[in-house]
C-alpha cells in the first residue's frame, strides 16, 4: 500500500530516480511496502508539521549522497 503523503515527499522523489540502492531498497519495503506508517519522515512531519530534508530516510538516518 502506497504512503498516503508520497506525492509530497522529497526523499522518494529524490531516490525513485536515484542508483542508491539502500534507499531505493526503503522506498519497496516503507513507501509502497506498508512500513509508512513506521516511517521516520512521517513521524517528523506528524510532530513537526514540516518535512525533514530529503536525504533524511524512512529509517532516521541521513543518506550519503
Ligand atoms: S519516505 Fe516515508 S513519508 Fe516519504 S513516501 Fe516513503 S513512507 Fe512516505
């Protein structure tokens, strides 16, 4: 099931069209595997009310880019 706020979400635009292979192995398992709801970012977002920065990952490290 697709994350409800991935239309909005710089790090799954960001690495869908990226070679990262860690983070395109997070986009399969949390944005359309059914983790979004554990999703580090959507957290940020809930507590927050802004987005974290893109390279920031569903897991709550920050990527190398
Ligand atoms: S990274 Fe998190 S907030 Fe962004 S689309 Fe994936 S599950 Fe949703």
């Amino acid at each position: 099931m697709l994350c409800p706020v991935s239309d909005e979400c710089m790090f799954k635009k960001k690495y869908e069209s990226d070679q990262n292979i860690q983070c395109k192995g997070f986009i399969r398992i949390y944005c359309r595997g059914g983790r979004h709801n554990e999703c580090k970012r959507r957290l940020y977002l809930r507590e927050t009310g802004d987005w974290p920065e893109a390279n920031y990952m569903p897991n709550g490290y920050m990527a190398r880019d």
